[in-house]
C-alpha cells in the first residue's frame, strides 16, 4: 500500500466534498422545477391577452 500524504488526503476529501456540493445544488434544481408550476400554452395566451398582445402581433413575433 502506498503512502498518502497528508495534502494528497485532504484534497481527495476536497474533491469528495465539492463533489456532494454539486449533487446538492442538482437535487435543489430538480426540486424547485417540482414545486414550481408549470407554464402552459394557455397561460402564455391568457398573459397575452392581459398584455393586450393581438394574435397578429404574437404571430409576427413568431415569424409566422
């Protein structure tokens, strides 16, 4: 068995701990696109037409 120095451990416990820091951040993500509803084709249209949008002006928009 090889020996392991003092650094070469801590940076292996470094790598490992930014390792489970990024798994976190990840899990956050998936969780937050759970909790947060999801936007649909109606809701775009209904924003739309709150924001006084014509169908001709989104479908310009479009570039249809």
């Amino acid at each position: 068995m090889a020996n392991i120095t003092k650094e070469e451990r801590l940076k292996r416990i470094d790598d490992m701990i930014a390792k489970k820091k990024q798994e976190i951040i990840d899990l956050e993500e998936k969780k937050r696109s759970l909790t947060e509803p999801a936007i649909t084709y109606k809701d775009i249209i209904a924003k739309a037409k709150e924001a006084g949008i014509t169908p001709e002006q989104a479908a310009k928009k479009l570039g249809l």
